[in-house]
C-alpha cells in the first residue's frame, strides 16, 4: 500500500512539476513582497516622526521669537553676544 502510495506521489510531481514551482516562486515571491511592504511601512514611520519632531522644535522656537526670547531665532545655542 506505501508502494502505490509512493509510485502516486512520484507520478503526480514528475506530471505536474510545473505547477509545483510556479506555486513555491509564488510563495517566495509573497514573502519577499510582504518583507519589502514591512520595511517600507517601517521607513515611512521613521520619516513621520522625524517630521513630526521638526514640526515641533519649529512651533517651540516660533513661540519663542513671539515671546521676544532669542532663542527662536538661533535656536537652543544661540551664539554669545560680545561687544
């Protein structure tokens, strides 16, 4: 019975052996696809933040220049004054 069973097996992959690599390219091909969708996602939230922190650091120092404090306009280290 494992004889037929096998001899089967063997029968239905050397038939249909280009069904079986078009299905495992379609699986590699879905992996690499969801790995380069994760890593974009990734990269895109990355560069959010960063936009979302420069958005901020901006409103702090136009605050600043509206309270007439110097440090709105050369930021946190505002060169010395010397006269």
């Amino acid at each position: 019975m494992q004889l037929v069973a096998l001899l089967l097996a063997v029968g239905l992959v050397v038939k249909f052996w280009p069904v079986l690599v078009g299905l495992i390219g379609l699986i590699v091909a879905a992996y690499w696809t969801r790995r380069a969708v994760d890593r974009h996602t990734e990269r895109v939230d990355a560069e959010r933040r960063r936009v979302a922190e420069l958005v901020a650091r901006a409103d702090r120092q136009h605050n600043w220049v509206m309270q007439g404090d110097p440090r709105g306009t050369y930021g946190d280290e505002y060169p010395a004054v010397t006269v």
